[in-house]
C-alpha cells in the first residue's frame, strides 16, 4: 500500500509552490519594468521626431496620419487635451477643434438639404473650399479624427459606412440594416423606387414601404412622384453632390 506525504512532504511542497510563485512575480516585475523602459524611451524618441519634424507634422496631411499612427503604438494621443507638451509643440489641438467646429457648422448648414446624413468626401470637399486660404491641408483622416473627437462630447457626430462609402451622420437617428441597405442600393442614381427596392433586395412591398417612410420621415430622403410612369423616387441628398450649398466664405 502507497504511504501518504507525512507533514515534512507537504510543508516542503507548500514551500516549493511559494518559491515558483515568488519566482513568477519577479520575472513578471522585470519584464513590466523594461517594457515600461522602453516605453519612455520610445516616447522620448517620438517627441525628438515631432521637434524634427513640426512643420511637416502641420501641413502635409499624409505625413500627419503617419505621426499618429506611431503615436498610438506607444499609447500616446496628441489629440487628449489642448494644453501640454503636444499642444504646446505641434498646436494640433487647436488644428482639430478648429476643424471640428467646422465640420459642425457645415454639418447644420447642409442638414435642411441632406436630413443630418452627408457623404464624407463631399464633407471633405466642402472643407476644402472653406479653408482655401488655409496653409494647412486637410485630409479625409483629419476629418475622421475630428469627428472622432466630437463623438466622444456626446454631440450625436458619427461615421457610419454603406457599402463603399462612409457617411457622417449628425443626427441622432438610428438606422437599422433595411434603412442602410436602401441607401446602399441608392448610391448607383441617387435614387430608388419601391419596386426597385422590392426587385433588388427581395422584400415585401409592406417592407420597403416602411423603411423609406422612415427615411423619408427623418429627412435623410426626398420624394418626388411627378412622373410620367406615376412611380414615386425617393431621392437622397447623402448620394449626390451637395458643396454647392456651403460656400467657401460661409
């Protein structure tokens, strides 16, 4: 018959698993303080870059999305406040609240036309034409971290993607996968009838009714039922071009 471990066994074994556990939290220390070595040094590393390169980090819009992408390798956002080190440095607070209030206004300017839903390259465009004067081009990623920033206010501002393309909504209203679908479908000619929404998507007429009385309700489409073919279009301002409505000195 096999002898249990008398006391002696069990303290020693007790003792063993304290020492490995001792063992596992000092290899773990040493390898947390060389990562967050590392980290400073990377930091370090990164503010000697924006020092170098300042005035390509603020007027080339390519070279910026690069910068900060290697910012957030190493956990760090230059966006986090206006004040400090980086604001201090690069004023790239200031830059996308500046851009910010202005997507905002255009955003209320175009929302009688568009229901609150625009396309971000014509978004961009209008930007463009806004800020001609401006030494400092704005790219499509520069009004995406600008809208970023206004998402987290809590002011409804959000990016939303349908099919290719990526809309800005700044409206709080919430649009399910029929109401997307539709505006999918809608990219090709800016419009869509019902029975080409039946026929498309396989839906019941009840269906597609619904969702474009939805859109049509919130604004984001138009209606336009004087045809010949007595067929109603429901138009949507977010698939066609709209910069005519914001002029460049507004």
């Amino acid at each position: 018959m096999r002898r249990r471990p008398g006391i002696g066994g069990l303290q020693s074994a007790a003792a063993a698993r304290d020492q490995y556990r001792l063992l596992g939290e000092n290899v773990a220390k040493v390898r947390t303080d060389l990562l967050k070595e590392q980290l400073a040094t990377f930091r370090s590393q990164l503010e000697e870059f924006a020092r170098k390169h300042k005035n390509d980090i603020r007027k080339n819009p390519a070279f910026r999305s690069q910068f900060h992408e290697m910012c957030a390798k190493v956990g760090v956002d230059p966006l986090a406040s206006n004040k400090g080190f980086w604001a201090e440095l690069l004023g790239i607070g200031d830059f996308y609240y500046e851009l910010g209030v202005q997507i905002v206004e255009i955003c209320l300017a175009t929302r009688p036309h568009n229901g609150g839903l625009v396309n971000l390259q014509e978004l961009c465009n209008m930007l463009h034409q806004r800020r001609k004067s401006d030494r400092e081009a704005v790219s499509e990623d520069d009004c995406l971290r600008a809208i970023s920033k206004l998402k987290m206010l809590g002011s409804g501002f959000e990016v939303i993607s349908v099919g290719k393309r990526k809309l800005v909504r700044s409206v709080p209203t919430e649009l399910n996968k029929d109401h997307n679908e539709i505006l999918e479908l809608s990219q090709a000619q800016g419009f869509v009838t019902v029975d080409e929404v039946e026929r498309r998507l396989s839906w019941t007429s009840g269906r597609a009714t619904d969702a474009l009385d939805t859109l049509l309700e919130e604004g984001l489409a138009m209606i336009d039922n004087g045809h010949r073919d007595g067929r109603c279009r429901y138009w949507f301002p977010c698939a066609s071009s709209i910069s005519p409505v914001v002029g460049a000195d507004s």
